[in-house]
C-alpha cells in the first residue's frame, strides 16, 4: 500500500499536468465582442506596420475583406504555440497565420473563386513563402542588417543604448543559429541570393500580367506574398530583394506597391504623393 501512495503521489502532478495541456488556452480579451476579430501582433515600427511579415499578411488579410478587428500590440503576449500573430473570436483563439486565414475565410465564408488547380498553386506558393523565400529574406534582413534592423528609428523597441550592443549580437546570434539548423545559416552568400531569385522568378512567372497571382482578386498566397515581401522591400536600407524587385522583378514590386496603397492607405512613405 506504500509503493501504491508514493505512486500515487507521483502520478497525479503528470495527470493534472496532462489535463491541463488538454485544456483551452486561457483568452486574453475577456470582455470580448461577438464577430470582432482581436489581432495580437507586435507593436507596430516607425517604418512598416509590422516588421513581421505573418503579422502584416494576417492584417491585411482583415483589411482586404472588410472584417472589423481590434489589433493589440505587445512584445510578451503569446499563443497556445508561443508565437505572434495570433487572434481570438468569439471566446475562441486561432494561432498560426495559415490557420488564421483558414478559420477566417470559412468563419466568414469568403469564396476565393478558386479551381482546385488554383488552390493546389496557392498552397504551393504559400509553403516556398514560409519556408524558403522566409529563410532567404531573414538572413539578409537580420544577419546582415542586424545594426540596420535594430536602429530604433526601425525597429521602435524600447530598448535603452546601454543594453542595445549586447541584445543585437545575441539576437543576431540566434537567428543565425536558427537558419544553421536549417541549412541556409551554412550556404555561401551567392547561393542564398540564388535561392531566392529562383523562389521570386516562380511568383513572378505565375503572376505575368494578371493583377493578383492567381487572378482579379487577391487570395491567400497574395496575402502571403505581401506580408514577406512588403516587410523586407520596404525597409530603409538596400538588400538582395531590393535590388532583385527593382531590377528583375518589377512585376513582383507593383503587385506589393498596389496591395500596400489600397489596403494600407495610412501607410505612408516618403516617396507617396
């Protein structure tokens, strides 16, 4: 009976820890109203409204389809998955960009007027955004722009000069470390910009003179192309996509440019007339 008790005792804690991780994350927004969407996403930067781009793309995404939505900014927030952006509705919280546009298109049954053909495209594109062209644009914006990137006339963050040196490198550091892991963080820099020529000529040859990638109206990987896009193209300093979207891709440059002066037209930039 005392082998049974000490077992006893030590499985509980795991019981209720397992029940616990069962449960529905705790909401944020407790007084929450019915049909508006609460967006939780970095605060916004002196430059773009968001530097991340899965945060950019899930706003715009609202904007584009008339959906009312608070967004709420914060550094510390997080998701079931520990991660930003992520929104709640209606008592509910959907984390993940992709799963977010997903909830929100059949929640508010959005037709994209896609093939099945189109829709296999749109998710292709969707995954080489995430994953590959991603890889490429944070390498350039981060490992190589790190002092760029984290001038506060960029970034905002509150941080004070004293401990801003020290934040950077580790910042740097993790990123790098992130893309090592993965592969890119190991690749000559020749080849990461290769990488993503290849990845900008697919979106290109797909988009060719059609208004959005897949057509007349924008769809999801519209969406997911602005967001990676728009969030690195419009940084205050030259990278690789700057000069690969005004000098080969142009196509690619007005398709963001159009998205960012009609979803965004309170985004404004010093070359705006």
């Amino acid at each position: 009976m005392l082998k049974f008790a000490k077992f006893q005792q030590t499985i509980t804690p795991i019981r209720c820890a397992s029940s616990n991780l069962l449960k529905p994350p705790d909401l944020h927004k407790t007084n929450w109203k019915k049909d508006v969407v609460y967006l939780y996403q970095f605060k916004r930067s002196p430059i773009l409204p968001n530097l991340s781009p899965y945060c950019l793309k899930v706003e715009t995404f609202l904007r584009a389809n008339n959906i009312k939505y608070e967004p709420l900014m914060s550094y510390t927030v997080r998701s079931k998955y520990g991660k930003l952006p992520f929104i709640e509705l209606n008592g509910q919280q959907i984390a993940d960009s992709d799963f977010i546009l997903h909830y929100l298109m059949k929640y508010y049954k959005i037709d994209d007027g896609l093939t099945n053909e189109q829709r296999g495209i749109a998710r292709s594109l969707d995954r080489m955004l995430d994953q590959s062209t991603e890889r490429t644009l944070r390498y350039f914006r981060i490992v190589e722009n790190i002092d760029n990137f984290m001038n506060p006339n960029v970034s905002g963050l509150p941080i004070p000069n004293f401990l801003m040196f020290l934040f950077k490198g580790r910042f740097q550091r993790t990123v790098l470390n992130q893309l090592k892991v993965e592969g890119t963080g190991k690749m000559k820099r020749d080849d990461i910009i290769t990488i993503l020529r290849k990845d900008l000529q697919a979106l290109n040859d797909i988009l060719g003179d059609k208004k959005f990638l897949l057509g007349i109206r924008p769809t999801t990987c519209d969406f997911t192309t602005f967001g990676h896009l728009a969030a690195t193209y419009y940084l205050p300093f030259r990278q690789p996509v700057t000069d690969l979207l005004d000098d080969e891709f142009p196509n690619l440059k007005q398709l963001i440019e159009r998205m960012r002066l009609h979803y965004w037209s309170d985004w404004k930039r010093p070359d705006d007339k």
